[in-house]
C-alpha cells in the first residue's frame, strides 16, 4: 500500500485584529497558560496590535503553530508565546515556524531576534541557532532563559 505523505504546512502572517488572531490568542491561552492555572493578561495582550502575528496553517486551515513577535527598538524583535500543538510536536514545525519568522524579518531588516525561552524549550532554540545569555530567571512560575540570535542581513 502507497504511504502518503504529511503536505507541508504553509506559513502565514497574519493582521491583528483578525480572526485568526483571535484563533491564535484562543490557543496561545489553552495551550501557554491554562496548563499553568492561569490565563493571559492584560500585559500579555497589550499593545498587540502593533506586534506582528505568525502561524503555519494544515491543509483545512486549521493552526498548527503559531507565535507573536514585539518589536523592540528599530532593529530587533522579542519572540513571544511559540507553540506547536501537541500531537504535532517533534515534526519539524516549530523549526519551520521559526525559519519563516527569522526570513521575513531579516527582509525587513531587523537584525536580531531576542526571547524568554521556557526551561524545557531552551534545546529547541539551540538546535534552531539561539544562544543562551544571562542568568536564568522565574516567570509564570517556571524557569526561564534568556536567547538570542543574529539574522543575516539582506542581500544590497
Ligand atoms: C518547543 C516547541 C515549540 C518545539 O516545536 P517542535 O515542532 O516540537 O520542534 P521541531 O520538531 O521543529 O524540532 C527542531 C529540533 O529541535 C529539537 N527539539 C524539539 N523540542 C526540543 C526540546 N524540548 N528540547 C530539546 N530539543 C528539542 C528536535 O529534536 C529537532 O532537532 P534536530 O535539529 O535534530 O532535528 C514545541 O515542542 C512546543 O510547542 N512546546 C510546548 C510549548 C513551549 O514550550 N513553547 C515555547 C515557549 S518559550
């Protein structure tokens, strides 16, 4: 019997507000607070209007991850709330969600892209060239480190 494979998910950025801003915001909710007995907050949703949203969407348009970056300054951005749903993690989605995201903000030309990685997270962000700096520190009840990463510049 022929095994079909898995279509690649397509990535996407998308406007805020939007509904699938909302979608994501419902996710980031279920799947980054709620396991932590808490819901987002104010400071966790403010100002997002002017953040950019990204997401990498199956075959039905149904979200299989997505992530929220603030900019800071006028050349780098912080990553913020990165998942992947459970059930789709350990296929190369976050690896893919986070390439898209650097590419289009290297185009852009930001050159740095800065984040709060969860302890469990930090070998992600390592296997996708981010560096560890700094002490670690408690959030959300958790420990968590700071990382880094340098884009290429555009090509001139
Ligand atoms: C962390 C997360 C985004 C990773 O996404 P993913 O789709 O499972 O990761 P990928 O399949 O793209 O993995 C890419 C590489 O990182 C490695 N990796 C993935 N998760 C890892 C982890 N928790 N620790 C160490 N390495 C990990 C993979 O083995 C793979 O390695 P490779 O270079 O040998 O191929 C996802 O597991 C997730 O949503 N976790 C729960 C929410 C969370 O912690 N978000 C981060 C908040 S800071």
């Amino acid at each position: 019997m022929a095994v079909r494979s898995r279509p690649v998910p397509r990535f996407r950025e998308v406007p805020c507000p939007s509904p699938a801003c909302r979608r994501l915001r419902a996710l980031r909710e279920a799947l980054l607070r709620r396991p932590l007995g808490l819901r987002l907050s104010t400071a966790d949703c403010k100002g997002e209007q002017r953040q950019r949203h990204f997401l990498l969407l199956d075959a039905d348009n149904r979200i299989l991850a997505g992530v929220v970056l603030r900019p800071v300054g006028p050349a780098a951005a912080q990553l913020r709330q990165m998942f992947v749903l459970p059930g789709h993690q350990g296929r190369g989605h976050g690896r893919r969600l986070l390439a898209g995201v650097e590419a289009v903000l290297a185009r852009d030309g930001l050159l740095r892209i800065h984040l709060h990685a969860r302890h469990d997270a930090v070998g992600f962000y390592r296997r996708c060239g981010y560096v560890p700096g700094g002490s670690p520190f408690r959030a959300l009840g958790i420990m968590h480190q700071r990382m880094s990463k340098r884009l290429p510049r555009p090509p001139s």
